[in-house]
C-alpha cells in the first residue's frame, strides 16, 4: 500500500512539474538574441537575418536557403533514420522544390511588380538561390512554403592563421 501511494505520488509530482514547466515558458523566450529580433512571420517558420535592415527600398543581395535538403545529404540522413530514399528521389525533392519557389515567386513579386533578379542556384552544399531585390520586399517571400532563412550575401574573410615567429 505504501509503494501504491509513493508511486501515485512520484506521478502526480512529475505531471505538475511538466504542466508547470510549459507554462512557465509559454510565450517566452529565456534565451534573449543580445537585442536583435529575428523576423518570422505567422504563416512561415522561415527566417530572415536580423542584420537585413528590411525598411530600405534598396536592392540588395541576399541568399535563400530551402527547407529541402541537397540530394546527397537527403540520401544520407534518409539512411541514418533508416529511411530507404535514393539518390534519384532526393534529385526529383530539389528539382520539386525549385519549381515551387519559382510558382510562388511569381505570385509574391512578379503580380505585385517587384523588380528581382535570381543570380544563381545552389544544390550541392544546401539547397537555394541568390537573389537581388529590394530590403523591403524580402518579408513577401516569406510566405513561401519552401524557404528556411534569407542571410545577407555577403563576402567574408577569413584571417589567416598566425604564424609563429622564429625564437632565437
């Protein structure tokens, strides 16, 4: 009888700690990003860089990552998962995925006239395009289906490793 009771109770306690839990955290972010707000909207669980100021009309370059996955690496955590995908189906998921940003880009900017020019399309290291348009537009894409996060395109530089001195 006293384990019955010390077993209801264990459960009980667990269950208000977990109920207790998610509420404390409902709505909150305990993490704070150091002062910069990370734009998602409603119907996305895509992202855009907190570092794209999108108030400016200017065009800028940005870079489009897709939610699918490049082929090779599909292929791969497919596997892992215990997932049987071939190369060829993960090829058929980028292409798909390609098509359907390339549908609703005519319906996010070419019917309300943005100006935008696709410079290239990445399949191997991620799946995505580089774009040019203006800042402010940037939030229209996304209500894509297919888009993960937009970062700036940036050129970045490395410094090169410091070389020991010679000690005499």
């Amino acid at each position: 009888m006293f384990m019955k009771k010390c077993y209801y109770r264990t459960l009980l306690f667990a269950f208000i700690m977990t109920i207790s839990g998610c509420q404390a955290n409902k709505g909150e972010d305990t993490y704070p990003k150091e002062g910069k707000v990370v734009e998602e909207t409603m119907n996305s669980s895509g992202i855009i860089d907190p570092s794209i100021d999108l108030s400016s009309n200017q065009k800028i370059s940005v870079i489009i990552k897709f939610t699918i996955k490049p082929a090779k690496v599909a292929v791969l955590e497919a596997k892992a998962k215990g997932i049987d995908l071939t190369l060829e189906e993960a090829k058929q998921q980028v292409e798909e995925s390609y098509q359907t940003f390339q549908k609703e880009i005519h319906t996010f900017l070419d019917e309300n006239q943005v100006s935008y020019h696709i410079k290239h399309r990445y399949k191997t290291t991620f799946n995505g395009v580089s774009m040019e348009l203006p800042a402010n537009e940037i939030k229209r894409l996304m209500e894509s289906s297919v888009i993960q996060k937009i970062y700036p395109n940036e050129d970045i530089q490395l410094d090169p490793p410091i070389q020991p001195s010679d000690q005499m």
